[in-house]
C-alpha cells in the first residue's frame, strides 16, 4: 500500500503528465481512491471514486461524440456509434490508463493490491472515467473535453480495432491464408467478484498475442487486438 507522501508525490507526477493541475487536489485523489481503499479505512463507501466514475462516464460520452461529430463529417450516426464504442470501451480505456502512468497512483486495499488489482483493466479504466469526472468538477466541461480529446481520442485508427477485434484478425488470418485460428486461456486470478482471465491468440499454433479482461471474451478481445497490430507491423510471434 502507498504511503502517503508517496502517494502525493505521484499524484503530482500525474498532474505533470496530463498538463493539468488540480485546484482541489482532493478530486483527484479521490478518483484514485477504490472501493477497497475505503473499505479498510473505515470511511464512507460514496468516498471512493465510483460517483466520480459515474459522472466521468457521461463527460467521456459527450466529448467523445463531439470530437466524432466534429472530425467525421461523413460518418453517418450509426458509423459514429460503432466508433465510439470501440474508443470508450473497457480495453482501450485500460490502455489509456496504462499510458498515463494511472496504476502507480490507485489507492487500493491490502487485499486488493495482493491480488493483482493495480493491473486488472476493470479497475484503471473505472480510475480514468473518475479522472475525467474530477477535472470535470474542477476545471469545468472544455478541461475535461480538452482531456479526452489529447489522451483518449488519438490513435483512433489503432483503438477502434478493439471494437470486434475477434472478427477483424479472422478476416485478416483467413485473407493473409495464414492457418488455424485458435485462442488458449492462460489464467485466470482474482476473487469470483472481480475475475481477471488472461487468453493467448494462436495462428497456425505459433503464439501471436496475450490479452487480459474481466472475462474470456474480453481477453480474447484483447489478445486479438496485440495479434492485429503485430500482424500489420510485421512482428515476430511471442
């Protein structure tokens, strides 16, 4: 578990990372504050991040529709749908997490933290809607949309194969003929509430990506996805 200055010290390396820096710096420690933090501390459940998740959700939705709207004037509705599901759902916004640096700065349960919560996607990617929620409250709608559109709604060429990536790496084995399409669970850890499978993507049995969610679907998904952008970059198997 983080100690306190620690703690602070990152919080302040993150406001470094983003470029935007709280004028309440308890929003933002309390978006990285899970349920199980509060839990064995003893304080009121509506202290962790999740009524911050619950508000960044709905920013998140908002600013992610205008950056389509705006920059997809050919889309029709149903194309900008499509779109935004594949950018706000679970995997890319644990990926974003993940690039932020976000999972040295949660505040977890001893429980949680031995069980591998700083790295589960379900837990980041709730921590990065509670951080758009926070920077909602503190700076308002266009710091928050300023937010999303930096760090969420780039590399949209990339995120949106998350979307139905199971569908888009057999479209692409059976054009390449490549061989067999086959996926293999790894692992799976964590309590039955809060599960955390792993799965691997095999192509004519060479291994060609691993993946992680909150079920097999999900790490399919996932798996799928490193298998994708290993296949257009020309990588090796791992």
């Amino acid at each position: 578990m983080l100690r306190e200055k620690e703690s602070r010290e990152r919080l302040t390396r993150l406001q470094e990372r983003v470029g935007y820096y709280f004028h309440d710096p308890e929003l933002l420690r309390r978006a990285m504050m899970h349920s199980s933090y509060t839990n064995e501390h003893g304080m009121e459940r509506l202290e962790c991040n999740e009524r911050l998740e619950f508000l960044g959700d709905a920013v998140l939705e908002l600013a992610s529709s205008e950056f389509l709207y705006v920059n997809y004037p050919g889309y029709p509705e149903g194309e900008m749908t499509k779109l935004r599901a594949s950018i706000v759902c679970e995997p890319t916004l644990a990926d974003c997490a993940e690039a932020l640096g976000l999972r040295e700065c949660l505040l977890l349960g001893k429980g949680e933290e031995a069980t591998g919560g700083r790295t589960r996607p379900s837990i980041t990617s709730d921590a990065l809607e509670a951080l758009i929620g926070a920077i909602y409250l503190d700076g308002g709608f266009a710091s928050a949309k300023e937010f999303v559109w930096k760090y969420i709604m780039n590399d949209i060429e990339n995120r949106k194969l998350f979307y139905d990536s199971k569908t888009i790496l057999q479209e692409m084995v059976q054009e390449r003929e490549l061989g067999e399409l086959t996926y293999r669970l790894l692992k799976t850890e964590g309590p039955d509430h809060c599960k955390v499978f792993t799965s691997q993507v095999l192509i004519d049995g060479a291994p060609r990506g691993v993946g992680s969610g909150h079920n097999k679907k999900l790490a399919e998904q996932a798996a799928a996805y490193q298998a994708i952008r290993r296949l257009k970059e020309g990588g090796a198997c791992i």
